[in-house]
C-alpha cells in the first residue's frame, strides 16, 4: 500500500548570505513512523525543521506537511504539528498544568477537552503526580517530557522534536526515549527527529543522513549498516590458531586475531555465529558480536565522526566511543 | 482577525505571574512613592507656586500617576524580550494564531496591569491635599487605561526590536528616563526652552500627564494642551503603535 507522505520536500533550498545551509533537500516521510535526521552541527536539520514549521521561508523549492504547503498554507501546517525545539521553551514560571492549558487555548481547544488532554498526557508521560508545580523545580529530563506532552496537546499529525536529548542525562534520555518510541503507535504521530547521538537514530523506522545541507544517504537503520560491510564476530575458543585454521576452510570472510581475541569481519551476525558454533563446539569459551553503528557509516561517507567539530559536553560519550573504537582493535 | 481565547490566555499568563511575583508589585508601588515624597517635598521648597499654578505635591501627583504607569507598562510589555530570551515566544510564535492577537493580548495585559497599579497610587491622593470627586474618580480611570493602552503598545514596539536582556537597561535610560523628564511630570512643559518642548510635545506620556491634570487639578494649574487634544493624541499614537507592533511582529522568526 502507498501512502502519501506526511511530510514532503522538492528541492528545498535555504541560503542565509553566501551560505547554503539546506541544498537542493528531497524528503518524503510515512505518517505514523519515527523519522531520523541525522547530521553532524551545522548540517542544515535545525534548517530544514524551521522551514518545516513555518518559522522560516525556503530560498527556493517546495515543502509540505500533512499535504499542506509550508509557504503559502502555513495556518494549517502549524494546526498540523507539534514541536519540540531544541532549547527549551517552557514558562518556567507557571505549572505544568499551566503550561500546557496555555498551549490548549492557543490552539482551540475548549476547557474541558483541554482538562481531559492534560490529564491523559501528563499520565503517559509520567508526570502528572507533578502537574502543579511549577516548571521551575523540574529536572532537565521531566522539562522535556513536559516539552513532548505538550507538542501533542492539539493531536498533531506530526511532531518535530530537534535534539530532544540534548544535554540530558543517560538516565533521563533512556527514560523519554521510552515515551518517544511509543508514540506513532498511541497518539497515532508521525516523529520527526533530529540528532546526532547514533544509538538515538537505532530507533527510527528510517534516517537520513545529512551533510552540509545534503541528503548523503537514507533508508532504515540495517540498510545504512549494511552499507559499512556487515558485522564484527569476535570469540575466544581455547586455541585460538586451531580455531581459525578450522574456520579458514570454511568461512570465506577476513579472519584476524588480537588481544586474546578472534574476528571475523563483514558477516551476517545472525548467520556466523552459529556458523561458528557448529564449526567449533565446545572450543568455543565466548562469542560477542560488534555491529556497525551509524557513525560507521557517516565515517565512511564523509571521511569524518559525525561528532567531529561537535562543541557539547558529552565528555563520557567520546570516551565510549573512543573505547568502542579499539575494543574493535 | 482577533482571536478571543488567544487574547484571552495570553491575560491571564500575565496575570498569573504578576500575582505569583509579589516583589515585582512591591518594587512597582516604591518608586512612585519614594519620587512623590523624597523628590517632590525637596522640590516643592524651591518651586514657586506661580510656575506649577498650585502646590507642588499637588502639581506632581499627576506626574507620579505617569511615571507609575510608564513603568509598569514598559516593564510589562518587555516582558516579550525575557520571552524571547527563554525561549517562550517560539511557543506562541508557532502557533497557529495571528499576530494582531498576540499583540493585542500584551497590550491588554500591560494596560490591565499599569491601570491596577495606577488605582492604588490614587488612593494615597487624599494624603497630599486631592480629594477627586466620583465623576472625576470616573474620568481619571479612563485616562489611566488609555495612558496605559498608549504606553503598553509602545512598549511593544520597542520590545520588538531588541533580542536580548542586556538592552533593558538601554530602554530604561535612554528611553524610559527621558520620556518621565520629559513628560511635564516634574515641570510644566511651556516653561521649558523651546526644543525640549518639541520633544514633549512627542512624548505620549505628555498628553495622559496632561490629560489627568485636566482632571484632578482644574482649578488654576497651568495646563499644556486643550483636553481633547490629549485625549485625541493618546487613542491616535494607540492605534499607530499597535499597528506597528502588529507589523514587527509579523517578521519576528
């Protein structure tokens, strides 16, 4: 069955001066997915979601959301969607409840249905034992589950949510991504998201991945994996030389050994592992198995981390990936 | 196109945190205070009564009303730049509302809450000599919400240009300051030297200045406009400014 998209762009262009922050953009989103648009800072994603969200107008080129024209129908595009944006945009002053009955009038909704959309949400996400606190005494992470319960207020079509972790907690992230995933499913949204952690992008049902305004890539998470040449298998058996000289006859794949360690390169995990297996018994003291993340797949594209240049905090994040990168060897 | 319910919630925000922030309302009513009795019993000992035409207390109660006003409907209607700053206007921004709303509810927030504030300054009027009869009690509220309507919308129209906090102290001298000395609050406007008579003359706050001296001090005081002129001049400049600040509003991104 083919749908419309929920969200379109023809060759969308956006310069600010001399620079072209989105180039020549061709999206097409499904309605009711999770939609990843992925990029190193600076690549154009906070761009493309402002155009998107009627806040700014395209140099050239076409963009709709919920088959309305961003341009020329921007009243019903903003009926249409949610957003989160990327810093936050709560009144810290007034309560949870507050907040977002706020939100209720500013899109119609009367009293009583307002009521009853408050109570269901701040239920959904977690926060209504809070409702009359004011923002405030939030934590980063409630502020943004508040910021989502929000967006969804007016049963938008779409919600747009740009860097919606940024500068949380893992804790906190893990805990709103819960919420998120849930989303096209309950409320019936389709998730517009932006973000440079890859673990987030894992999630979505596609990704785009985008660089200095360019789609250089798209499909779902496996495919753009797939792209970087397969997975990593790595085991231990109790003599590694005997082990890969047995596999050797049988695997056509590049077999190396380091660190105590052997791995075998470019493979189907799913399929090696108990090729593995069955080649080598009890041999066999443990297997683990290294996919390629997106990050593999930037890096490969674009000769550079997607993190690279990137100016924020995440110091335990680069030494993750610092570790994953010579756990690998 | 006015949207009540926009108009409506965009109030009662304000409202809301007006009443939440108790400091804000203490700090509003001290400075009227301390400028009616510290400045004005020190002026009134070098101000003959001929160039005010009455007491000076009396002369400047009017005036204090003004700067009270001035205030609090600047302070209100800047309030957008803290918006913009953390971040809440985007959220209404986005909105699928029109912008002559947005701007219309700030402006009836700021003139709801500089009225509320002016009324509590008048009720200290007896302690300086004013007694105001009902009918000039009447017409002294009017004035004030359209001073204050006059004043909120100019705010707005300078909220709309600046970004961020560090130009509120720019409005406060260079605009705010200027537009109390020169208001015909502390000295009649005709005894000042003749360019900063044409700079009165386009100071909004003159003409409400003048406006409720006509009404709270009509015997013998020496006014500076004819009543209708200050009341034709406050609704003309309210029109302009709410036009203008619908018009910057509309570029906002």
């Amino acid at each position: 069955m083919i749908m419309a998209p929920i969200i379109k762009t023809e060759s969308l262009v956006k310069d600010f001066g001399k620079i072209r922050a989105v180039d020549h953009l061709n999206l097409e989103v499904e309605e009711r997915t999770i939609f990843g648009f992925l990029g190193p800072n600076g690549a154009g994603k906070t761009t493309t979601i402002n155009i998107l969200c009627t806040l700014l107008s395209p140099t050239s080129g076409r963009a709709f959301v919920n088959g309305y024209d961003c341009v020329k129908e921007p009243h019903k595009v903003r009926s249409s969607i949610g957003i989160v944006f990327q810093d936050m945009t709560l009144d810290k002053d007034l309560t949870a409840f507050e907040n977002l009955l706020f939100h209720a009038y500013l899109y119609g909704l009367n009293r009583e249905k307002a009521k009853a959309r408050i109570e269901e949400l701040l239920n959904f996400m977690g926060l209504y034992d809070r409702k009359d606190e004011p923002v405030k005494r939030f934590s980063g992470g409630m502020k943004r589950r508040l910021e989502v319960a929000r967006g969804l207020m007016h049963y938008p079509k779409v919600l747009f949510l740009d860097e919606p972790t940024l500068g949380l907690d893992p804790q906190s992230r893990a805990n709103l991504w819960e919420h998120i995933i849930k989303l096209p499913e309950t409320q019936g949204v389709t998730v517009f998201m932006t973000t440079h952690y890859m673990d987030e992008a894992e999630v979505c049902q596609r990704v785009a991945i985008i660089d200095h305004g360019r789609i250089i890539v798209e499909g779902s998470p496996d495919e753009l994996k797939r792209m970087v040449g397969g997975d990593v298998v790595y085991f231990r058996a109790r003599d590694n030389k005997r082990a890969i000289r047995i596999l050797k006859e049988k695997i056509t794949a590049q077999i190396d050994e380091g660190d105590g360690e052997v791995f075998v390169h470019g493979v189907k995990g799913d399929v090696c592992i108990p090729e593995i297996i069955r080649l080598l018994g009890e041999e066999v003291l443990s297997v683990r198995l290294q996919r390629p993340t997106l990050n593999d797949v930037f890096l490969k594209l674009t000769g550079r981390g997607l993190r690279e240049g990137a100016q924020e905090d995440e110091f335990k994040e680069s030494i993750r990936a610092y570790r994953r990168r010579f756990d690998r060897g | 196109m006015i949207e009540v319910r926009v108009v409506y919630v965009i109030v009662m925000r304000e409202l809301i945190k007006f009443l939440r922030e108790k400091g804000r309302l203490v700090s509003t009513m001290a400075r009227p205070l301390i400028w009616l009795f510290f400045v004005g019993m020190g002026m009134s000992r070098l101000v003959p009564q001929d160039v005010t035409g009455t007491d000076y207390m009396r002369f400047l109660f009017p005036g204090i009303i003004g700067m009270t006003i001035l205030f609090s409907a600047i302070f209100s209607s800047i309030s957008i730049i803290w918006d913009k700053e953390f971040g809440f206007l985007k959220e209404i921004l986005v909105a699928p509302v029109s912008r002559f709303s947005i701007v219309l509810g700030k402006a009836i927030s700021g003139t709801l809450l500089s009225t509320i504030q002016a009324l509590i300054i008048m009720l200290i009027s007896p302690l300086i000599g004013i007694y105001p009869s009902t009918g000039e009690i009447v017409s002294s509220f009017f004035m004030i919400m359209l001073l204050s309507f006059s004043i909120s919308t100019l705010g707005i129209v300078i909220a709309s240009f600046y970004e961020n906090l560090e130009s509120f102290s720019m409005i406060m001298n260079f605009i705010v300051m200027p537009m109390f000395f020169l208001s015909g609050a502390m000295y009649p406007v005709q005894k000042l030297p003749l360019i900063l008579r044409y700079a009165s003359s386009l100071n909004p706050l003159t003409y409400g200045i003048d406006g409720l001296k006509h009404v709270l001090l009509s015997e013998g005081i020496n006014l500076d406009f004819p009543f209708y002129i200050d009341i034709g001049v406050l609704a003309f400049s309210s029109m302009v400014f709410l036009f203008l600040s619908t018009l910057v509003f509309e570029k906002i991104r």
